[in-house]
C-alpha cells in the first residue's frame, strides 16, 4: 500500500496553486516509489480565512491513518490552525512546513490568518514536525521562523542557506526527512 502526502499550497488563489506545483513534483521526484501524492486545490470560499482550516480538516479527513501532512507557505500556517483547533481523528505521521509565516499585526484582514495563544499546547507532540525556511526568503522573513523555535521546540527546523521563498523548487532536503527513519 502507498504512503499518502498531502500537499497544501501557498497562497489562495489558482495562480498560487499553479506555482506551487514545481514543489509538488519535485517532491514526487525526490521519493521512493511507495509514495502518493494528493495535491487539492484550495479555492477561496469566501470566509475569512478563505475556508482553508475546514477544507484542510476535510481532506486530512478523506485520508488514510499515518498520513503525511506537507504544507507551504500560506497553507503551512493554516495547517498549524486547523491542527490546533480542529480534532483530527485521523493519525498522522508527519508534519513538514515550508517557508511558514507566523502572523501579526492588529490589521483585520490578518484575524482569521492568526494562530490561537495556546496553539503549540493543542498540536500533538509526539508527531514529527519539522519547518524548512530559506535564509534569503523574500515573503516570509526569516525572523519569523524564530517565533516557532520558542512555541515548538521539540520540532525540527531547517534553516536553508538560498533558495527563497520556494527553495529553489528543490524539496530535496524535505523529502530526506520523509524517507529518514523516525
């Protein structure tokens, strides 16, 4: 039986999915057979948070037990909320966050975007998680990154030299952490 990722994009919009597909298949590319790769578009339902914790909930819900939960960007964030606001009745197997962005600011648009106070106690702590951030990203600062590094520190983070916001459309190093024994 195939392991099953699921992929969230960055973003919320088709053009957004669209370039997030060179991370998709460069993880394809990377991994053993063995493994299946779910890519769901996420359209803008019109909520505040553009739907993303329900749909997320609701696709990690059509998975199988031990399923592989990847995310980048906007999408990374979301997962995190979903994660910790929603019970998850599935069993996941791990967690890999690329170029998240932790978000601030008392501007409205950016409530629905914004993890609760007591995230890092809601999400489960015996689930590998790792984050991947570029040093030179252009959307999210790295100093962002660091937010995480207090509220998780059981997770693993990746701190990349180059490769920007979309590290260089090599997953190379994420796939690494798939493929490693945990």
């Amino acid at each position: 039986m195939e392991r099953q990722i699921i992929f969230l994009q960055g973003g919320g919009s088709k053009e957004d999915y669209e370039a997030d597909q060179p991370l998709v298949d460069s993880l394809r590319e990377h991994l053993v057979p063995g493994y299946d790769i779910h890519y769901p578009l996420l359209p803008d339902d019109g909520t505040p948070d553009l739907g993303r914790r329900s749909q997320i909930a609701a696709h990690i819900a059509a998975s199988s037990d031990g399923v592989l939960l990847v995310a980048h960007s906007f999408g990374a964030s979301m997962l995190l909320a979903c994660l910790s606001e929603i019970e998850i009745q599935r069993k996941i197997g791990g967690i890999f966050l690329i170029s998240t962005p932790f978000w601030e600011g008392n501007e409205d648009w950016v409530e629905p975007f914004k993890l609760r106070a007591d995230f890092a106690g809601k999400l489960d702590r015996t689930i590998p998680l790792f984050f991947y951030h570029c040093l030179d990203d252009e959307e999210v600062p790295v100093e962002q990154l660091s937010v995480y590094e207090q509220e998780l520190p059981w997770a693993t983070f990746r701190k990349i030299p180059t490769g920007g916001h979309q590290l260089n459309n090599d997953l190379g190093i994420v796939a690494q952490d798939i493929l490693a024994p945990i």
